[in-house]
C-alpha cells in the first residue's frame, strides 16, 4: 500500500543502449543517492552498479544495435567493456536485490520513498521494466528536478544549471542532486520544512 509519507528521496540514475526497455533496450548501469526532504546525503558513499550483459560478443551486439550518440558516450566512459566483466559487472537479479536493500535501509516501509532525478520517467521505465522487486518498494510519485528547474526558469528567471554531462551514472546523479540543491536555494531561499506532501 502507498502512502503519502516522503522522508527520503531515492535518486537514481541508469545509463541504458537506448530509451524504451520494452521495445528491447537495455539497462547497463546504475547509481542510487538518497537524501532527506531538505537534499542532506544520508550516505554520502552511494551505490553504482554495473549490469553484467554477457560475453563482450554480447555486449558488441548491444552496441551495434544502438544510435552512434550512444555508442559513443559508452565508448568514451568505458562502459561497454565494464558490462562484459564479470569482475565489474552484476547479474540483473543481483543488481534488483541491491539497489533494493539499500533503499530499504533508509526507507524500509513500501511506497514511502520517491525516485528524484533529471527526466525521472525514463530511469523508472527502466526500474518497472528491470527491477522488480525495486519498482514494487517505491512510491507511485517521483521528484523530477528537470520539471522543478524549467520552472524555475520560465517564472523566476533562474539561469540553465551548468552541467559536465559526463554520462556515468553516478556523476549523473550527483549532477541531479547538485541542480536541486540549486534550485532549491534560489526558490526557496531559507525556507523552513513544513509539509511532507
């Protein structure tokens, strides 16, 4: 049962061969930050996983098959060769039971913690698709950071939060995690918690 109590935000990132997993992309890694509801790390360590694949001939296929933009990004950061290491890379059922533990350490009742992020919708297509018993613990409300900082910018003048676009996924999210904490600090500006909504 979900309810409406948020005292952590589970923010996630995957990096993927595309951007729909279920006209047959894949997930190839992950990151997990979780914070309270005023944007304090309660790890600061994280989790980063990398989704084992196969063979290299199985990753090279998965290559193959995406757009050069994607190639070329995993390319660059190395992922393509971590996903067919087995000394790097995790089986997908071990990865789901990974990510799971950990979020439960910080939000142990179901439907109590919301993913946050860039473009959240994509990273949870991949959490419903891949990892189920994940999916099934987070709430059915996400924290999108992209819609927060449009906004700001639109009806506040904000400027576009500068970013590296490294394209690994714990860079990624700490990214996500550092544009909150700017949009937060020009929105809200010392504004005191009152609501858990």
């Amino acid at each position: 049962m979900h309810t409406d109590i948020t005292e952590a935000l589970a923010w996630i990132d995957v990096e993927t061969t595309g951007l729909n997993p279920w006209l047959g992309e894949h997930l190839l890694e992950i990151a997990v930050l979780v914070t309270d509801t005023s944007l304090n790390l309660l790890d600061e360590a994280g989790l980063h996983l990398t989704v084992q694949v196969g063979t290299p001939a199985d990753a090279a296929r998965m290559r193959a098959g995406a757009v050069p933009f994607v190639q070329a990004m995993h390319d660059a950061t190395g992922l393509w060769d971590r996903v067919a290491d087995p000394a790097q890379a995790v089986p997908l059922t071990d990865v789901d039971a990974a990510v799971l533990a950990y979020v439960r350490r910080f939000a142990p009742i179901p439907g109590t913690v919301r993913v946050a992020g860039n473009s959240v919708r994509l990273d949870m297509n991949f959490i419903e698709a891949n990892l189920p018993g994940l999916y099934a613990h987070l709430h059915y409300r996400l924290f999108d950071i992209t819609s927060l900082g449009s906004a700001a910018g639109w009806w506040g003048g904000m400027a576009v939060f500068a970013k590296e676009l490294r394209h690994t996924a714990f860079d990624d999210i700490r990214e996500s995690l550092a544009e909150a904490r700017a949009v937060k600090e020009f929105t809200f500006p010392a504004a005191p918690r009152t609501s858990t909504r």
